[in-house]
C-alpha cells in the first residue's frame, strides 16, 4: 500500500491482513494477481486463502501451516 485507507466493514464480520516482504508474495500466488491492486483492497477466491476458524487459541499457527504447504519457488 501507498497510502492509508481507512475501511468500514458489516456488524458480525471479520478482516485478516497480510503483509508480505518486498517479493514474497510471488511465492504464494500468481504475481498477476496484485496487478492494478495499489491501494486496494482486494477480496480473494476463498480456494486461496486458508479457513480461519474464530475460536482457534492461536489463528497465527494455522496461518503459518497454510503458507507453509503452499510454499514454492517463484515461476
């Protein structure tokens, strides 16, 4: 992101961010993917995103293991 945005979201939802170091993301996913993305917020397929369940003690942990299995080198 290059600027600030401020964000309002429905009552009874939730909002996970996640920052990746300067080419990090191209691990993960398509790098075209982010095209045109620049101070957006961008809503992903959810076959892309890992299941985060609310009461989990520790969503961090599960974060970890699906980035983890989707690691690979860039193309």
């Amino acid at each position: 992101m290059t600027r600030y945005i401020e964000m309002v979201r429905p009552p009874s939802t939730s909002l996970t961010g996640i920052r990746f170091k300067p080419g990090g993301f191209s691990f993960f996913y398509d790098p075209l993917l982010l095209r045109d993305a620049a101070d957006r917020t961008v809503e992903f397929d959810r076959t892309l995103i890992p299941v985060i369940d609310p009461v989990i003690p520790a969503p961090n942990l599960s974060l970890d293991e699906f980035f983890l299995r989707r690691l690979a080198a860039p193309s």
